[in-house]
C-alpha cells in the first residue's frame, strides 16, 4: 500500500517532457518523519515522489506526471532540468549505514511499476551523485547498486579493460558514454563513479575504474 502525503512543492513538467529518469535519493535526516515534513514544507523548496523508510512503507506526495523538486543543478548524458524528465525517489537513510532489507524490498517493487508505467530503461535508474558529481554524494556508499543490476532495475557493470596506463581524458570519454556529463572536476568524477560502481575503491585513477563503464556506454 502507498500513503498519500501530498507536497505543495512541484509543478508542471517542462516542455512538454515526460519521465525517462528515476533518481535515487537518501534524506540524509534523523527521521522518515522529520524528512517527510521537509518535503512538503512549502518554505523548503524541496520535494520528491516517493519517500521509502526503514521499515519498507512507501508515501507518494508528487504525482508521477508533475515535476518535483528533488535533482537541482546537474546533467546526464547531455541533458539538464533532471527534475522535469525524472521521477525522484528518497530513501529514509542518513548514508552511513546500510539499507534495510524492507526498504530495498519496497524499492524494488517501486522500481518494477514506474519503469513499466513509463517505459524507462534499467540504464535510466540513476543515483543523485550520478548528475550531480562532487555536489551530491547520495545515494551512498552503501546502496547495493548490483542487487538492482541483478534484477534489470538499474545498469549493469561492465567488463571492458582498461588501459594500462589510464589517464583522465580517456578516463573522461568513457564516463562520458556512460551518462556522466556534467561539467565537474577530474577527482569529482572519479568520485562518483566509484560511489556508483566501486565504493569500497581508493586511491589515483586506474585501470579497473573504466571496467564498470563498459556495458553502461548505451547513451551515446
């Protein structure tokens, strides 16, 4: 069952756009309470479809077919105003624990009737800090990205080799066919596409960092 909870903070889609994205969230708060009250507080401007808590109950406070105001400022694969091609979903976590297993469970089932309702594509499931490289850091470290991937709710990892002597401008290109557009610096971009595929990763830029990007060059 959704709860309904709805959030004065969102509007028309523009020009016309319908959602091809879905962007994934944590609320970063103390509370799925204290995070739904900030979502639909007029004076905070911020909003988003979905919220799923810990415990796996979904509320609804945007229509699918109205713009919430959940992405800001970013770009993937060459396009901006995320908020009017995306639906958003947050996540009740405060990105330094793991998800529980009701919440990822509820996910899923989301995941599996907006994709089917809009027609979007596994490789459009993304993560906050996958439009938004060294402004946003959710939805975290802890995210399982690869129980998605399993289940064709999210990209799948690739398997291309990279050179052996990586650099940032053939490291940039390949991000770049994967979706990562958005103008950031080289350590941001490294950043994100670890969050996304390789999160326990530290340390320069190397060869295993392009493997991920293989199978997810579908954009160009």
């Amino acid at each position: 069952m959704v709860l309904w909870r709805p959030s004065p903070n969102c509007g028309p889609r523009r020009d016309g756009l319908l959602p091809s994205l879905i962007v994934i969230h944590y609320t970063a708060m103390e509370s799925a309470e204290a995070a739904l009250d900030r979502l639909c507080d007029p004076a905070a401007e911020v909003s988003a479809h979905y919220l799923i808590d810990a415990q796996g109950r979904v509320t609804q406070m945007v229509e699918e077919d109205a713009r919430a105001w959940h992405a800001g400022a970013g770009e993937w694969c060459g396009l901006d105003d995320i908020n009017s091609r995306s639906i958003g979903i947050e996540l009740d976590n405060r990105g330094n624990h793991p998800f529980s297993a009701p919440q990822m469970d509820a996910l899923e089932l989301l995941l599996q009737g907006i994709m089917a309702r809009w027609r979007i594509a596994p490789q459009g499931v993304i993560g906050h800090s996958d439009m938004a490289p060294g402004r946003k850091s959710d939805p975290g470290p802890y995210f399982d990205w690869a129980r998605l991937a399993r289940q064709g709710l999210a990209g799948l990892a690739g398997c291309d080799a990279g050179p052996q002597s990586p650099d940032f401008d053939s490291f940039r290109s390949v991000a770049r066919n994967a979706g990562y557009t958005a103008p950031t610096d080289d350590a941001a971009l490294l950043a994100a596409v670890r969050l996304r595929y390789r999160p326990s990763a530290q340390g320069p830029l190397c060869a295993d960092d392009y493997t991920p990007l293989g199978h997810t060059a579908m954009w160009t």
